[in-house]
C-alpha cells in the first residue's frame, strides 16, 4: 500500500486543544450535534443511552413498587402495569442493552485500538445516532402517550388482532432504532478490516475488537429478519392479512419462530462486547497476558454462530414438535461450552498475575460471578424437562436478568470506570467507584437470586396480582432492587462531579497495554499524533514490565 | 463504448483528484471501504427478504395446493416482461458504471437516465398488475373475496403483496438516489466523477434486480 | 409463616422425575459456580499486587487445558440432555388409558368440560391415580396451562389442539395458572386443580347439573349442523363414514384436487377432525369427492370439540404415540420425513400437509 499525503482540507481535521484533546476543540452546541468524531459520537450515545436508561429503570422500579403486595395497588389496574412493564422491556431491551456497549465504548475505543483516526462512515456513524434518537424518542412517545400492553416480545395474535394499543407506533420505533444498530454494525465490520494499523495483523486485535466483531456479524445478519417480521405484525394489524392469524389459515408460531431467530442471537449482541470488556479489565489488572487468546477470539465467533441455531429454546411448550425441540435443546448445551471456555480462561488469566482491586476490576470480577450464574441457570431452561415448568416463570426473569444485568450491566459499568480517564481526561473517586461496584453487586443479588426461587416455586411472569404464599421472595427481591438503584445512581453523582474536581488523569492511569493508551487523555481529534505501526500481540503485559524496569535503571543510571 | 482512450488498467483511482477523506491513508483504502461497506449491507438486505421469503416457503409447503391455485391468477407473461425490463435495467446501471469510471460524464448521465426509465416501466407494469388484483378482489385487507378464492389462498395474496411490496419499495428508493446521482453528475459535483458513489448504486441495483429473478419463479411460475 | 420451600407442592408422577433433574442441574451448577469463585479469589488474593507468590513458569496457553474445557462441559452438557430428553419423553407421552378433558382457554379464564358432561370454569377436578389427557384449544390469543405442583405447562393456542397429560398422586387442591400474557387480567386467569378420591370424583360428577355425555352432545350437534345428513348411514351422498376413522389410517390424497395424484396415509387424531371440518378441501379422503362445504367460523369451540368427542366416541381408541398432539402442526417447518426416519409415528399434522 501506498502512502498518499492527505488531502489538505482544513475543515476536516479540527485543530484539537493541547490539554483537552477531542473536547477542547469547539464547546459550541453545533460542533456537538454535526459532530463526525467518533469520540463525541460515543458521548452523544453515552448522554442518550443514560437517559433511556433511566427511563427504563423507573420503569423497572414501579413494577417492583406493585409486586411488593401481592394485590394491586400501586397501578390502578393491571392495564398500567402491563403497559409499564413492556415500557421496561421494550426500553432496556432495544435502547439499552443492544446498544449499550458498542455504541458507548465500541465507537469510541475501536478506533483507537486499531490505530485509526476515525471510524469508516464517520458521517454515517452520526446519522446512526440520529436514527437512535428518532427511533428512541418516538417509542417512548408510543409507549407513553398511548402505551403499549403487549412486552416487548409482541406475541401474535394477541399484538396483531386483540391489544388496542399503540403496537404499530412502537413497532415503527423499534424497526428505526435497527437501523441505526445495523448502521453502527456496518461501520464496525468495514473499519475492522480496512483501517488497521501497519503491523496490526488479525490475531494482534484485541478481544475487544474481536468481540465486536462477532457482534457486528450478528447484527448484520439478525436484525434485518426482526425488522422484517416487525413490518408484517404491522401489516397484519393495519390489513388482516392473516399471516399469522389462525383465522385465515395463518400460524401464530411463525411470528415466534421468526421474532426468535432475531432476539435469540439479540442476546449475544448484549452480552459479546461485554466479554471484550472484560476481557481488557481482567488482562490489565492481573498484569498478564490473557489465557488462550486464539481459543478466547475463536469462542466468540463460535457463539456468534451458534447462536443463530438455538432459537427454538424459547419454544418448548409452545407445541412445536418435539423433534425440533430436540435439535434446540442440544444445540443450546453446545452453546454453552464456548461461554464456559471464556470464564475457564479469566480465571487461568488471574493465575500467577499480579492483581489490584481498582474499581474497573471489582465490576469484572462481579461479572464473572454473576455471568457464571445466569449461564448456568440457563441450562435449566435449555433442559426440555425443567423448561416445562419454569418456562415463562420468574425463573427465566432471574436467568436473563443475571446475564443482561449481571453480565452486560456490569461489563458496562467496569468499561466506563475502566476507560473514564481516556474519555475525559479525569480520574473519579476510587472511594466510590468501588462502593458503587460492591453496592450493584450485593443489591442484584438480592433483587434476582429470589427470582430464581419464586420461578421453580411456580410465579408467572408478567403477573400484576400473584398468590400470597410468593410475598416474602417478592419483598426480598423489591428491597434488592432499592438497593441496586442507590448503586446505579452513585456513578450517576460521581462521575460527572469527577469532571469538576477530579484528578487530572495522565495518558495512562492504569499502566495498561494497548494503542489507546498510547494517546493523550482524552485524545487529540485525529486520535494519533503519529499513526502507530504494531510490532507485538495484545495484552504484552510482561513485555511492558521488562521495558518499563530497563527505563528505571538507565535512568537510575543516569542520575 | 467510444472511449478507446480509457487506461487498460482497471485502476480508476488514484490517478485523478478524487478527495480522499481525512481519516483514510489512501483513495485505495477508502474505495475498499466502501464496496465492503456496501457488500455488508446487501447481506443484511439477503436477510431481510429471507426472513419473508423463510416464512413463505414454509407456508408455500405445507399448504402446497392452495398457494399453486392462488399463483394461476397471476400473469405470467406480465411478469416475464418485467423480468426482462428489469435485467435491462440492470445493464444500463452496468454501462453507467463502466462511463463513471471512464469519466465520461454525459454518458453515465444518459445510462442513469435509462435506467431510471426501464426501471420506471418495471413499476408501471407492476402496479397495472396490482390494480388488476384489486378488480379480481385479490387484496387482502381491502377487499379480498373469501368466496371466490377459499381455503388458505389468502396466505398466498398476502406474502405476494408484502413481497412485491417491499420489493418495490427498494426500487423506488434506487430510482429516487439514481435520480439524485444523475443530477450531481451532470453538474460535476463529485471530486473524482462520483464513479465510487455510482459504483455503489449499481451494486444496490443489480442486489434488487437479482431480488425479482428469485421472485419471478416463486411467486409465478410455482403451479408450473 | 417462616417455613421457606424451594420447591413447591409434588403432587404427579411428573414432579418427582423433574426435581431429580433440576437437582442434577443445580448440583452441577453449584460445583461450577463454587469452584470458579473460589479459584477466582484465591488467585486473586495469592497472586494480588505487591504479593510474594512464586510466578515463574507463566503460560499463554495451554492446548491440553483447553480440551478439558471443552471436552468435559460438552460431555457433562449432553448427558444432562439426554436426562432431560428422556424426562421430557414421558411429559408428552400420554399412556393410553388417559381420560380426555376438554379446555377452553379464553381471555381471562379456563373453562373446562369432562367427557361425561360436567362443565367448570378456573376449575378442574381430577381423580388421583387416574392418567389425565387435556385437549386444549383457545378462543383468542395464545395462553399456557400451568399447574406448579405437576410440574406441566402447554401453550394453548387458537385453530389447533394442543394436549397435556399428567397423573395425580396426591389428593388436594393445587393452583392452576395461565403462563402466557394474554393481556389486561393475565395475571387473574387461574384457579385451582382439585384432585379427589376416584369415589369422590364420581360423586362429584353425578352431582353436576350438566349431565349430558360431550359424545351424546356431540351426536345431538352431528344431526343439528347436518353431518349426519352426509355421514350418516343412509345417506345418498358419498361422504366417507366416520366409524373407525379415529385412531386409525385415512389414505389421503397427495393433491386434494387432483383424484390422480397418489396417496398417503396419515392417522386420524384430534387435529384432524377439526382440520377436516374447517377446511375439508384441504385434506381430501382417497376415492371420494372434495363436496364438503366449510364450516369455518359457525362452529363454536365448544360444539367443536363435542363433536370431536363423538367421532372419538365412535373411533378405534385414541393412539398413544407420542408425536400425535404435540407431534409437528402446522407452520413449524421440520420436515416431515424425520419422523419417518426415527420411526416414530407418522399420525401427526405435519405428515397430514
């Protein structure tokens, strides 16, 4: 490859403020909104992605305020809990969770980790964001203004033919804010293979990268079949057109079978970026090289294809025939093993390192942990005679909610601590970092671990009223979550403060390995001074020890 | 073609003032980024109509008869006329490709503009088709005629309306960005003759081109 | 009120087979769960910051390890597959001396009616020992039939018949829940299992006002819609009689409208009943006409399903095949001739296509 100059372009490269980087370089609200950077494309999602996630978490709030009793009373009938908890669903699900870590962490770090001054399509990645919001916003108009009783699953016949609500508004919102996930995805894969920087071969990326990757592969190739099947529950609603009414011959399974080849993989779109948080979080604070790093990246690609066969898990007892049930069932187990050999080699990455309990470590670690749970527990569900019985029970809430929560929450947390410094430039409070991370993790624990139980016990989901024997798990499980919302809104307080009155954060607090520590904190606009040419494999940790002691003693030698 | 001046290489940038944007090393990188780009979202695009077209082919086998008693209403002939327009069409968007290429801007003008028309037929012919259905109260959910066509035929009406539909959409939206190129073309606002933009574009085109020839046999000619 | 179960009533020979592996899962969950936590913070702790631990000998990888992570999970995972395969076998088995109740599911109740006439709503009355089959269809959306203690749940869904079978081994009354969100008061569509002395049960039912047999209903209605005036045995219309279909072959034609097309046999279950009284030029018998009209939308679920219990009543016995009602209908896509490989039953829906 050639080496070109660059076209001389002033408007393109802004000039960026020696100390405050990306930020420094224009405080005008315009310079904001008609950004191309990827680093305030990030942000812009990080202030959007917050407040729907706050939205959400009110949400979540009210339907455990009404479960505290076992008789209605917070909600004056059970149309406004349902209505409340598809808000929840819907909200969480669509404009947190799927986004939540590529659009944050990813648009801001895979540049920077691959050695590139911007992603691909920078002016594509803004338009994704603005789609995010339109899409975002006109949903919660739907669901707000109108409401919507349907969860966010949208089981036919009962959203095409019975709910009078305002599906086809929340359906529009949800088939716009797959746009913007397919646009982010798009920008992902193209930048992944075209703008590496010399020397940064395949298997030098790391997990991080390769996460997203994997992600963006599911993406691409899920999303298009949920938007599809969303604008056929439209049509069906507007037309009757019977596609899935069995009035007309049509089969309301098919609607299953199709939303369920979209959000079963959906699942790994939440949760595979977070293995590459981790996967930076554990490596930078053991101080080591991860273990396995080929079986790490080829677990990825596994699940991400894995993932596309195991839909029908979710379908049990819906009287799809047994056979296919079967097939699933195996499948779901096989699915498994590569989430198993990830947390096998974070463990072995611990072994012989040298581990501090800095904050961004204290969520890892808690993600291991819970992770571990929610996975497991799934193989309760993936089990065709246990699923019987817990399927559609507060069992399967506890699961998802150990790994949407317990794993991507958390990754998500301990992502933001871990690269706050880089995005801000600003050290936060260790203090409460870390009783934000203890805080999250006992009060989720206490709000879902009783889940579990209440599901084998026999709670349906999605109940307004529930049976008196189920209040003592419920109370449980409201007062977990109290406390899990004081530990959310802790960060909420600190970290903004931090811009204030933090520290001053060098280019690399953590004394970790990787491109984007090699930048200024925050980053100059262009991200690199000079563009970077890689010479080693990730995470090289021990590499950077011996060059860091040789530099002490020659400047001992020197003084 | 009349351009017997054109480089035997097929190496169209590089050589010209096309802008290559800040954050690419090379117009090499920047061209490749664009055509994965694009080859990226025709595979979404693949999924989209696979999950519909998934859903028909389940249908179209479990309720065999009905779907082959529905397709006789259909015309045959129509469709294979539309199906050569549209490959016509196809060959233009080729030909424009080939003129950006060669910057030679009039022509991919003029070849836009065939395009535009052939595929401006294709859609005139469909909805002359559809107005058809709609006197033989085929339209499920405007007056469909559960007396005339029984059983599950309506199954059939639906997934080829939704089909055809989205099908349509997509050439409307390709007719309407050809419309757009053709304009900036004609007034030399690409750097470097819009070749890369319009390169992309005919990708798009032959992607919902080769979308009909999947649909001609499925919906048509299954009671063959 | 401080007694704290974790599981719930037992109370069918379900249950205690579905504890036992949940227990295995959760005995095998635990250990994972255990051992990772305690080697997550015993290396973190030996090997923290600052800490003398020996460190020498480092590995990147390890291929031998990584095979015992994949080979063991993966052996582990598909023996407690196979468990609960075989678990699950028994669940959609109905033995074949099982009683047939009927369930309607429509939003927001159960309503229930027994083969010997008695009907109930958010009920369901059940003699202990005794194998139960229900065949459940609904009038709206999707809902689940859910009963904790015998640890059964089956999606009920409109246009089809879905079944569930259990057998009671525990007098009392159990809770019943619907477990798919039907909408506004899903969480108040349940009521209660009782399951009785056998003596009592009959008891029970004499003491229904509604004593009429669902077949005796069903010949009443078979006259009333005018089946009988074709499927009756003087008519002059060729229409297949209906004695001996259920339970046993029909040879139907592969293209019902083409008498020349060949045939295949499938077995006469519940589904198709309803199928060919709703669509009859669907599935066309070999050697008659297509002449039926549709009944579609002026049969009532209720009607329908006593009529069903009568072409039952005059039948060869239900078939106990496993495939038969949760075996493959329509639009789930497996191909049908799995079943022919595994010979498992060919009687199912998806073979009737």
């Amino acid at each position: 490859m050639s080496h070109e100059p660059q076209a001389d372009d002033p408007r393109l490269v802004e000039e960026s403020d020696p100390k405050l980087g990306y930020l420094g370089s224009d405080f005008s609200i315009k310079s904001w909104l008609l950004t191309t950077d990827h680093k305030r494309i990030a942000l812009l999602y990080l202030a959007s992605i917050t407040f729907f996630f706050i939205f959400g978490g009110v949400a979540a709030s009210l339907v455990r305020m009404e479960l505290m009793t076992p008789r209605g009373d917070v909600f004056n009938a059970p149309d406004d809990y349902n209505r409340t908890f598809t808000i929840h669903g819907v909200f969480m699900v669509f404009f947190f969770l799927i986004p939540g870590v590529p659009a944050v962490l990813g648009n801001f770090l895979l540049p920077l980790m691959i050695g590139a001054r911007d992603l691909a399509f920078p002016r594509i990645n803004l338009l994704s964001w603005y789609i995010y919001m339109l899409g975002g916003l006109f949903t919660m108009y739907a669901l707000v203004a109108g409401g919507v009783d349907t969860g966010w699953t949208f089981y036919t016949p009962y959203s095409t033919m019975f709910s009078n609500t305002q599906v086809i508004a929340a359906a529009l919102g949800i088939f716009i804010v797959g746009f913007s996930s397919i646009l982010t995805a798009l920008n992902f894969i193209v930048t992944i293979h075209t703008m590496r920087a010399p020397g940064m071969t395949w298997l030098r990326l790391p997990l991080f990268i390769w996460a997203h990757y994997a992600t963006s592969l599911i993406i691409v190739l899920g999303t298009p079949v949920l938007a599809i099947t969303i604008v056929l529950v439209a049509v069906e609603r507007v037309f009757r057109v019977g596609i899935f009414d069995p009035a007309y011959g049509g089969d309301p399974l098919l609607f299953q079978h199709l939303f369920w080849f979209y959000s079963h993989p959906a699942v790994y779109i939440m949760i595979l970026p977070s293995f590459g948080v981790i996967s930076e979080i554990v490596t930078a604070f053991a101080r080591r090289k991860i273990f396995g790093y080929s079986f790490m990246a080829g677990a990825l690609l596994a699940i991400a294809v894995l993932g596309f066969l195991v839909w029908g898990h979710h379908m049990f007892v819906s009287s799809q025939s047994m056979y296919a049930g079967l097939i699933f069932s195996v499948l779901s187990f096989l699915v498994a093993v590569p989430s198993g050999i990830k947390v096998f080699n974070w463990t072995a990455t611990l072994y012989k390192g040298s581990v501090s309990f800095r904050t961004p470590m204290l969520y890892a670690l808690g993600f291991i942990g819970l992770f571990t749970i929610g996975g497991l527990t799934g193989l309760v569900l993936s089990t065709m005679a246990t699923d019987v019985h817990v399927h559609d029970t507060y069992f399967v809430v506890a699961h998802f909610h150990y790994i949407m929560v317990g794993g991507m929450v958390m990754a998500y947390l301990g992502g933001l601590h871990f690269w706050w410094p880089k995005m801000t430039g600003r050290m936060y409070s260790e203090f409460w970092g870390a009783l934000s991370a203890l805080t999250v993790f006992i009060g989720f624990n206490l709000t879902f671990f009783p889940q579990f139980i209440l599901g084998y016990m026999g709670m349906p989901r999605r109940y307004y009223e529930y049976p008196e024997e189920f209040q003592v798990l419920n109370v449980m499980s409201t007062a977990g979550a109290s406390i899990l919302a004081v530990g959310y809104l802790m960060p909420l307080i600190y970290l903004p403060i931090s811009l204030l009155i933090g520290k001053v954060a060098n280019a690399n607090p953590w004394a970790a390995y990787g491109l984007e520590w090699t930048t200024a904190s925050p980053p100059p606009t262009h991200n690199f001074e000079e563009i970077p040419i890689v010479t080693g494999g990730p995470y090289d940790y021990e590499l950077q020890d011996r060059a860091d002691q040789q530099r002490e003693v020659q400047e001992q030698g020197i003084v | 073609m009349s351009s017997a001046t054109a480089p035997a290489h097929d190496n169209t940038f590089g050589q010209d003032d096309t802008y290559l944007y800040h954050h690419f090393d090379d117009l090499h990188q920047q061209h490749e980024s664009s055509s994965l780009g694009m080859w990226a979202f025709l595979a979404t695009e693949v999924l989209f109509f696979g999950g519909v077209l998934g859903a028909f082919a389940i249908v179209q086998t479990l309720h065999a008869p009905a779907m082959r008693a529905a397709s006789h209403h259909l015309d045959v002939l129509l469709g294979a006329i539309n199906t050569g327009v549209l490959l016509c069409s196809s060959l233009a968007m080729a030909l424009a490709v080939r003129a950006a290429q060669l910057r030679q801007d009039r022509h991919t003008v003029w070849l836009l503009i065939a395009t535009i028309v052939l595929g401006s037929a294709f859609l005139g012919i469909k909805a002359y088709e559809w107005i058809h259905d709609y006197h033989e109260e085929l339209v499920p959910g405007l007056n469909f005629n559960q007396e005339r066509y029984p059983g599950r035929q309506i199954l059939f009406w639906s997934f080829y309306f939704t089909l055809t539909g989205i099908h349509a959409l997509h050439m409307v939206i390709g007719i309407v960005i050809m419309a757009i190129m053709a304009v900036l073309v004609w007034r030399r606002w690409f750097t470097g003759g819009g070749a890369t933009q319009i390169e992309m574009l005919g990708l798009y085109w032959h992607f919902v081109d080769i979308v009909w020839v999947f649909l001609y046999p499925i919906l048509y000619l299954i009671n063959k | 009120m401080w007694d704290f179960p974790l599981f719930p009533q037992s109370a069918s020979t379900h249950a205690p087979k579905v504890d036992a592996v949940y227990i295995g899962l959760m005995i095998v969950s635990a250990a994972f769960t255990l051992s990772f936590a305690f080697f997550v913070l015993y290396f973190a702790v030996k090997y923290r910051r600052g800490s003398r631990a020996d460190r020498s000998g480092i590995q990147d990888s390890n291929p031998i390890a990584e095979a015992v992570y994949i080979t063991v999970p993966t052996l582990l995972g598909i023996g407690l597959f196979v468990w609960g395969a075989l678990v699950y076998f028994e669940l959609v088995s109905p033995p074949g001396d099982a009683v047939d109740i009927y369930v309607i599911g429509k939003q927001w109740m159960w309503k229930a009616q027994h083969p010997e006439g008695s009907k109930e709503i958010n009920e369901l009355h059940v003699p202990v020992g005794q194998p139960v089959r229900l065949v459940m269809t609904s009038q709206d959306v999707i809902h689940s039939f859910y009963i904790p203690a015998f640890r059964v749940k089956q999606d009920v869904l409109p246009g089809r018949y879905t079944t569930l079978w259990f057998q009671p081994t525990k007098v009392g009354r159990y809770r019943l829940f619907c477990a798919e969100y039907c909408g506004a008061e899903h969480s108040r569509m349940g009521g209660w299992v009782t399951v009785m002395e056998p003596s009592e049960y009959e008891e029970w039912l004499e003491g229904s006002s509604e004593q009429t047999g669902m077949a005796v209903a069903g010949e009443a209605l078979f006259r009333q819609y005018h089946c009988s005036g074709c499927h009756g045995g003087n008519s002059t219309v060729k229409a297949p009689p209906l004695e001996g279909v259920f339970g046993g072959p029909v040879p139907l034609l592969n293209d019902p409208a083409d008498p020349n097309s060949g045939v295949r046999i499938i077995q006469a279950d519940e589904r198709y009943l309803r199928d060919s009284i709703l669509r009859p030029k669907d599935e066309v018998v070999a050697g008659y006409e297509p002449l039926m009209p549709s009944f579609e939308g002026q049969i009532p679920e209720e009607d329908m399903l006593k009529l069903v219990a009568y072409i039952k009543s005059i039948g060869r016995g239900r078939t106990t095949r496993p495939t038969t009602d949760r075996g493959m209908q329509d639009g789930e896509g497996a191909p049908s001739n799995i079943t022919e490989i595994m010979g498992m039953g060919t009687g199912n829906g998806g073979d009737a296509r």
